[in-house]
C-alpha cells in the first residue's frame, strides 16, 4: 500500500512501548528519527536529507498522558492521515514515560514523491477529541493548497567530516499562529501554544511547554528528501 508521499514497507517488528525516564515539570514531548540501515534501525539527524526509497520511523515519548495523531502533506501537495490507521495501528493512546514506535505496526513509512519536504503534523490531545474511539475524522482526499516548493539543501558547516547532506529547515519546529493546517486539525481546535519550545538534544528533538497543555497543540517535523 502506499501512503500520499510516505510508501508502507514491510521492515523488522518494531519494538513494544518500554519504560523511559522524562524530565518532570513542564509538559515534554521527545520526538526522534530514525532509519532502517542493513536491517538495523538507527537514529539519525532529523534534518538528514534522504533518499528515494529509505525506510524511516520515528520514536515519540511524553511526561503526560494523551492521544497522538500523525498527518502527512506530500511534496505533490496530497494529504492523508498516517497514524492511527489500520496499517500503523489503531491503538493511539500515550503514556507518561513510554517510548513509542510510529508507525506502531511491523511496517515503515517508504521515501517516494519528489524532492521536497514532507510536512509531516504531529497533533497532541491531553483528553480523547470525544467519547468515540481514539479516532480522528479522515482527512480530505485532496488539499486545495499547492504543495511545499522548498528543495532540500545541504548545508556544508553541518557534519561535513562524515559527508552527511544536512538541511537545517528540516526537522521538527512550531507552527505560526494562523498558519494553513489540515482541515481535520483545525476542526480539533488545535493550535501551536504560544509558549512552545522546540529544543534539541543531541538527535533528539524536545518540545516544551512551562505550562500544563490544556487542549489540543499541534507541530510539524519536515522531512527533507531528494
């Protein structure tokens, strides 16, 4: 099957959700990437440019306990929701202190579509959006917005001694106020809180806010790739 932009792969099982130590306090979510490489998963520079077939996932965890809901806007401008679906899986209630695998099935979102950056919207509820099951309304099946024309470029003081390609617009970072997001987002009420911080540790991104999150927020990780 194969998703707007991002393909499904099969790939190697994907580990269960384990235990992970959070800094307590303020409300953190950590966000990594990673990519399949001679059948092993490793985690990468979240602005790595990538290739056309590459196999990639991310690793999420929180210090509280919500709902997770993943979209994808394409480099030819078509949007579908990646998680939770039936080939990612269903299941997209998050723990405090878990570690989780998106997609949370034995599958990886493929690298396909022209060079560009995927949009890939990361939506994080503190309460279910309603008294159904954990499930956001499907999304359009086209978006009326032209796709993203920003074409990856490497940035030659970034990791240049181990000849990575490195885009430092890629990665994860907040949504402007009023910006044009997803219509199902927008219909959640969802919005980038204004004190939102997006930090990195080492390959790691976190995303904090000083204060408890009181309802829906959302941000982006692009995705670079030739």
């Amino acid at each position: 099957m194969k998703l707007a932009a991002l393909g499904l792969a099969a790939a190697a099982a994907l580990a269960q959700p384990r235990p992970a130590t959070l800094n307590q306090g303020a409300h953190r979510m950590e966000i990594s990437l990673e990519r399949l490489d001679s059948g092993k998963w490793n985690i990468i520079d979240p602005g790595l440019v990538l290739a056309q077939g590459d196999r990639v996932r991310f690793r999420f965890r929180t210090n509280f306990d919500g709902y997770l809901y993943v979209m994808n806007q394409s480099t030819s401008g078509t949007y579908e929701q990646l998680f939770p679906r039936e080939e990612t899986g269903r299941d997209n209630r998050v723990a405090a202190g878990q570690e989780y695998s998106v997609p949370a099935t034995s599958v990886a979102f493929r690298i396909a579509g022209p060079p560009g950056h995927e949009v890939v919207y990361w939506l994080i509820t503190p309460a279910r959006l309603s008294d159904a099951p954990p499930r956001l309304g499907p999304p359009p099946a086209e978006r009326n917005s032209a796709p993203l024309k920003l074409i990856p470029r490497c940035d030659d003081a970034v990791l240049r001694a181990r000849g990575d390609c490195i885009d430092t617009s890629a990665g994860p970072r907040l949504v402007p106020r009023g910006a044009d997001v997803p219509p199902n987002i927008a219909q959640a009420g969802a919005q980038s809180a204004s004190g939102l911080v997006v930090m990195r540790q080492k390959e790691t991104a976190v995303i904090s806010s000083p204060e408890p999150l009181t309802g829906p927020v959302i941000y982006e990780f692009r995705l670079a790739h030739r």
